[in-house]
C-alpha cells in the first residue's frame, strides 16, 4: 500500500509545487515587477494554472484514491495518512466537477473584471463594472451548479474557502451577532467623539516598519523562513512551509496602518510557519479554512496586539521611538485611541466593535444577488441602505461604497466575505480555551512574553494544518462548535472599560 | 500551412514562459529568498525544467517542424518565420538528442557540486570537490557523446552557448590574441605603479548605486522594463523582453565595483531589451550567442563607461556627488586610475589588457581536461603553472586560483569560458563599423549622448535577436568574420596613449 501512497503524494507535491510558483509569480507582481512586465506574467500565471488544474484532475489520481480507500478506512480519522487521503479525495472531486474551460472562462472573466475595476473604483464609475458583474453573478450561479444537491446556491462557493459551513448557520450566526453588535455601537457612538489626532501626526515610515519588524519577531514570525516586502494591499503568501512572505503598506501620517496591518499578516504567517513540517508538499500544508486563518490574524492583530497588556510593555517602547509626537500622551489615551469606535464606510479601516457589520452586510448582498432577489444595477442602492441602517452612515460615493472591496471584481461573488467575521467570532473561543489552560498567558503577554499562547496555538491549530476542518477543529479544541459568546464578551468587556459603559 | 506555424508557436511559447518561470524562482532565491527557501525551492526549480524539457522534446514539435520544412524552404532565409522554424529545428534535435534521464541526472550532480564548492571555496579545499568535478568531466564527455561526428569532443558542448563556434577556430584565435597581449602586458608592468589608493576610499554605497542608475537610464536601460536589485554575484535574467532585470554588488570601499557591474549588466540587458518584441515567445527572443552577448556589456561596460570621452561628461557628475573624495583628482588621473593594467588572480576583477589571459588559460584547461590529457587532480598545478606563465602572478591558494569560478562547479566543463573573450574580440569589431557609420558617435558620447549608437546597435544586432548566428552577424554586419585585428588596435591605442608608449 505503501506504494500508492508514495505516488499520490508525489503527483500532489507536483500540483502543490506549482502553486506555490504561481503564489510566487503573483508576489513578484505585486512587489518587484517593473510596469511592462505585467502582459506576459499574466500569461505565465495562466499556464502555471492550466498545468496544476491539469495535474490535479489527472484520473491517475482518482485511480489511486480509489485504490487507497481500503487503506484509509482501516487506519485512524485523525492520522498523517488518512487525513491526507481525504482531504485529497476532497480537492480532487472538487476539481473534476468543473470543466477545465469553464475554469478557463471564469478567469479569463475575472482578469478583465479586475483590470476594469481598477480604473472604474478611482473613477468613481460603478456603470463601467456592472455589466461585468452581471455576468459574475450568472458565472457564479454556473459554478455552483457543478455541484448539485446544495442547500443553498452559495453552499458550494463558500466550501471553496471554508468547507463545511453552510449559509442556513452563517446567516443565523450573522444575525445574532449584528443583534448583539446594533445595540453596543449606538452605546458607544453616543458618547462625544475621542481625540485621536496625535496618532496622525508624521511618523518616520522607516522606524514604523522596524517598529512593526520588531513586534512580530517577538511573536515568534521565523526571519529565516518569511520576509516583508511592501505591496498597495496587505497579505500573506507562501511559496513553502519554510519560505512565508507577508507584505504591508505604511503611511507616514497614520501610525496604526503599517503596525496593525503587520501584526494581522503576521498571524496568518505564524500559523502557517507552526504547520507539521511533514506535510511539506501535500494538501494538507494550509491552513484549515479561510475563518480559521483569519481567527489567528485577528488573535495577533486585536486580541493581543490591540490589548492593554501589550502596550504595557510595548508603549515604553514606541514612545522612546516616537519621543516627539508621544511623549504627552500617556499609555492610557494611547491605548483608547487604537481602539476608538466609530461610524465609517471603510471595512479594513474599520475598528474592532464596528467590523463585523461590513462582511455581514456583503455576504447578505451575496445571497440575494445569487437568489437572485437582488439585480446587480441595484447593488449600489442596496448597499448604501444597508449602511445607512446598520452602521448610521451613508457613502457618499460608489468608491468608497460597493467599488471599495477587491473581492467581487478579482473572483466570485460567494465565499469571501463570511471567513472574516467567522474568523473573529472564532478567535475568542480558541483565545478563551488558550487562557483557560494558561491563565498565565494574559500576564506574559505584559511582559512580551509570547511563547506559552504560540505554543498551544501551534499545538492546539497550527501543527494539524488542513487535517482538520474548522467545524471539527473548532470541537477539538474548545469542546463545542462556533458560537459568538466568547467574541460579545470579549467586546462587552474590553469596550465597556474604554468607554465606561454601565 | 499558417495553422501549422500558430501551433509551433503555440507549442513554443509554453516551453519559453517556462524557462522564463525558472528564471524568475532563480532570481528570488539570489535575491529575497529567505534562507531556509531553499530546499522547497530546488524541488521547484527541478519541477519547471523537467516540464520545460517535456514540453520542448514532444513528438508534437518533431512533426510540425517536418511539415513546415518545404514551407520553411520557400521563405527568404532572414525572413522571421523561417528563421524562427530553422531555430526552434535546432533547439529541439539538441533537445531530443539527450535522454531526460541522463540530464537529471546531471542535473542533480551540478546542483550537489555547487553546494560543496560554497563550502569547499572559503575553507580553500580543493581536495572536497576534486571527485565531483572528476564526474562532472566524465558526464560532459558523455554528454558531448550524445553528438556524433564532431571535430573536437568539446565542440557540442561550445554549441549550447556559441552556435557555431568550433575549438579549432577558437584554439587558433585565443593562440594569436595571447602572442599580442603578452608583450603588451610586459611593457605596461615594467612601468613604475600607478597610484589607484583614492579609488578605495569610503564612497556611501546608495550615492555609489544612485549614481550607476542614472548612467544606465542615459544609456537607454528601459526601468519600465527592468530594475536592478543586488545580489552576491551580478547578473542579468529576463521574465519577458519586457521584464528584463540586472543585479549588482557594492562595496563602500570600492569605486569601481557597483559601478562598472552595473555598466555590464546594462549592456545584457539593453541587448534583451532591444530584441523585437514581435518574437517574444518565441526561441528567437534571446541574444544571438554567448560571445554576441558578452560583446554588448562589454561595449557599454569598456569601449564606452572605460573610454577618456565618457568620463568627459560624467567626471564632474561623479566629484560633484563625492566632492571629499575626488575633488584633487583630475579627470585624467581618475581615467588613468580607472584603466590601470595589472597582473592579478581574479578574472572578474581584472583589467581590459590582461583580462583575456584568464578566459584563454581556462578554455586550454577544458580542452585538456576533455581531451583526457589532463587529470582533474592535477589541474592546481596545471592552473598555477599557466598563471605564473602567463600572467606572472602565482596563485597563493586554489580559492583565488583554480577553485575561483564558479562554472566549473555549476555546470560542465567546456562552453561556459570562450564567449567571454569572443564578447571582448567581437565588440570592437561591432563598434569599429558603428563608427565607421556614424563617426559623430565618439562625440556624442563625450556629451554624455548614446542614441546615434544605441539605435546603430539596436538596428545591426539587438533586433534581430537570435535570428543569426554569432558568424552570420558578423558578416552582415563588418562583412567579415571573427577577427582581433579591431580588438587589439584598439588596446593599443588605447593602453598606449595611458601609458605613455613607444
């Protein structure tokens, strides 16, 4: 049997290896490339892509999962080799479902979607992209008619980025938690706006970054297997367990952009990094869902990175670094001002009490656009209601409204929106069970102190890379599956101190 | 028959995008990879060639070059599509000629004798590679053995980078270049040294690279279609012809180093960035050979950046940005400085008279080594023998002797040296009939003005690509083939006028 394992796992390494050099051409577009380069990587990516869909989809494969399903069964759920095989299995159906030159149109649509976008959004123009996102709301339907047998026609689009979860429990969750969420931002949102200016005075962009740099290597991010580079948008890729590169973006009057951005992409870096290096090359070298990834971007961006403890032991610092524009403000204003609540239209900008409602607000234009109860020349209208009513404001223009988010005009219209908020709902219940076991953790934190919380991380999440789905992880650890009372008591409390709520 | 070549060109650009793919995973890793990269990325590097040469060996090919050969036949000879039909014929029976099996394994052996040479050089210890590169000869021997009925058993290895070129050409060539040098080099150092100290004083680094940048924009290096990064050894790569990159070295102790790197790789790469963008894709969009290539960064590098005129324009730029160093040397003295003639090890750091000694003592070592009149474990000797002989300069040690290049010790022996001093003979044949064309060229270059010359060679060499041989473009271009008649009246000129000669 042994055998056949060997083969299937290096026909994976193959697909897995060209995924990491597209991540790769990708990283070099968006970092390094000079203007001209970009027709030809374009056409490079696409190849790199065919060549892994068409590895993927090879029936060698198929034949050797069936082949190995005997074997699979006999061993443990939770083993290297089964989990491998199923998680495997798992890709490899998803993959045939769909026709290669479906695949094909529906990137081809989206490269010129993209393209488009990017002139339309600082145009302020939503007419130019509609037409196109008509037509990937009506490519997204298709796609999810490849699987048939959904509850809802989103089902299969969101299981693309967190398999298992259905839109029948998201939208429950989603409900609850803007019912819990309305409430404590009108709260808060009464009281008279805080001063935060001082966090916009000039900020050497140099010493943000070494500022950021130094943080993350205390978070336990490994130098010796990732790197930042600075890109126009934030992320993290990999081109190896051992190679996992997060970029950022500074701006020299805003002393949050480049540091809170670093802390997120870090998260989703050290997650990575704490992978089982034994699945090197194998499906199971990723994180377990787009939610769980972004519940530990989320963890050491905001539930430490954002926490008092913290800036116990970091505000000394950045003061020493900052001497002129901190040296009045104390650690107290300094802490209330990273974590000012406000009204506004910007999701990435948006604070932690507030955030929730702009991925909530999108994945419920999502399911009306793909029920189609909601026509696509009405999104903007839509859209601007809703934040009327949920969030108090009203855009002033389609830029900074519908055309805001990369996400709708460079993919599918399902599936990328929910992870962030179940991401943040999740990271309070795996933080609670983290200080559960080491009530320690809270105080080690004021010391910047990091390794007992990634230690258990690592153990508890990291290591089992994509073995697990979120639902089954979520129960592992925490004995239960997701649920938004951790995350409302984490806001309730720590909100309700800065804001001295009854 | 046009569906036929579409197809070729189809089948063309897969294997081009490709090669281009590794490129780029070769480029990050010399430059931003992080360290523990690189295993990941060997396996990655490994995955793109042996699809590459998959694709580039497919029967495909073979039947659509047959089918196009009376199309070929009936096409002017110069004329694009036959020149890309008779050069993709010569890429793919190289290509099948050699089993996959066999290049592998090279392959792998290079790879691991590059990894011991990075050890056994600093600790000076020929002895560790002395087995591995007695392999790497016997798998050159084999591999030219894949070509019967060649002159001289190195002459197919000399066909991957010099087209054409045979060692008995070479041989008789190299023999007379040496009879002219070695007087030359014997007069100039029996002269008293030149004093160069103020060349090694500290210069900032970023005034050093800032100040190659704005020479190489006048030169015409197009940043919207490159840029230059630094690495450990200077090179110049290419994603596309529109993504053409160089790299470069600085040292804050020397002048010379950053500047006349950048120089170099400048002269590669505005040669790649000449070439019709019509070919991209295709076997055509590369430089014509090895030598054709060295013969334009030597242009840029030497014939224009070492010239008395170039430094006419730039000299006073150059005080002006490092006043404390140079404002008591005249321009005279910094060219005089600048083109000092001496005996020395390294071939990378040498002079324009005694550089061409290290490329021929190098190509007579292959020979030997090929020939099998030469063991490996002899070859210290042989190279210190040659070292005292020609140059007058002992190796102290193999890691600034024989141990110091490493093509040795990545990649065969035979084909890697020759081009070098080909590229130095050849480039004054070239200039020699730019200059004859436009005799305004000397001028304008003290003027600080390169587009008469640029757009002479962009016209006569750069367009064409690999469209011609190296021997073909001679021709076309000075109506004669190779000969070191321009080359040694313009050292002597040269060197004589410095020099104070007879």
């Amino acid at each position: 049997m042994n055998t056949k394992v060997t083969e299937l796992k290096s026909r994976l390494a193959e697909v897995y290896d060209l995924n990491m050099i597209g991540a790769l051409l990708n990283w070099d577009s968006s970092t390094y490339m000079p203007l001209d380069g970009a027709p030809a990587r374009g056409r490079q990516m696409g190849l790199i892509a065919r060549i892994g869909h068409e590895k993927m989809t090879d029936p060698a494969i198929g034949r050797l999962l069936d082949e190995l399903h005997a074997y699979e069964e006999s061993l443990p759920y939770d083993s290297d080799e089964a989990s491998l095989i199923r998680v495997a299995r798992r890709e490899y159906e998803r993959a045939i479902r769909v026709p290669a030159a479906f695949m094909a149109k529906l990137q081809e649509h989206i490269a010129e979607t993209f393209d488009v976008w990017t002139r339309a959004r600082p145009a302020n123009d939503f007419k130019r992209v509609q037409g196109m996102l008509e037509k990937t709301v009506d490519l997204s339907r298709q796609l999810a008619s490849y699987f048939p047998g959904y509850q809802h026609i989103i089902d299969p689009l969101i299981s693309y980025s967190d398999y298992g979860m259905k839109a029948a429990d998201i939208r429950a969750i989603f409900a609850d938690l803007r019912n819990q969420l309305l409430p404590l931002i009108k709260t808060i949102t009464s009281q008279d706006d805080m001063d935060d200016g001082f966090l916009h005075q000039p900020y050497s962009t140099e010493k943000q970054l070494a500022f950021g740099l130094d943080v993350i290597k205390l978070y336990g991010y490994d130098f010796n297997r990732g790197r930042q580079d600075l890109t126009h948008h934030p992320y993290t890729t990999k081109f190896s367990l051992s190679d996992v590169r997060i970029t950022t973006r500074v701006k020299e009057n805003d002393l949050c952009e480049a540091l809170f951005g670093t802390l997120h992409e870090s998260g989703h870096a050290i997650y990575e990094q704490g992978i089982n290096l034994a699945y090197e090359g194998t499906p199971l070298a990723s994180g377990a869902s787009s939610g769980v990834h972004e519940s530990q971007s989320r963890t050491w961006e905001n539930l430490i990175g954002r926490s008092r403890g913290f800036w116990e032991f970091f505000y000394p610092k950045l003061k020493e670094m900052f001497p002129t524009q901190l040296s009045s403000i104390s650690v107290d204003r300094y802490y209330r001002a990273i974590n000012k609540v406000q009204r506004s239209l910007i999701r990435t900008d948006a604070d932690e009490v507030t955030y929730n409602l702009h991925p909530i607000i999108r994945f419920d234009l999502e399911l009306r656009m793909l029920e189609g109860t909601l026509e696509v020349r009405d999104l903007p209208q839509a859209w601007d209601e809703r934040y009327a009513n949920d969030i108090g404001i009203t855009p002033p223009n389609d830029r900074d409204g519908v055309l805001q988010d990369v996400h709708w005009y460079s993919g599918i219209i399902g599936g990328a929106f929910q992870g962030y908020t179940l991401g943040n709902i999740m990271s309070a219940q795996f933080y609670a069970e983290a200080v559960k076991a080491h009530p320690e953790i809270n105080e080690q934190i004021a010391s910047g102190e990091f390794t007992t919380l990634s230690a258990w991380l690592k153990q508890a999440i990291y290591q089992h890379g994509a073995k697990f789905t979120a639902d089954e992880l979520l129960h592992r650890v925490t004995g239960q599956g997701l649920s938004i009372e951790p995350y409302v008591t984490y806001l309730k409390n720590k909100y309700s101190s800065i804001y001295k709520l009854g």
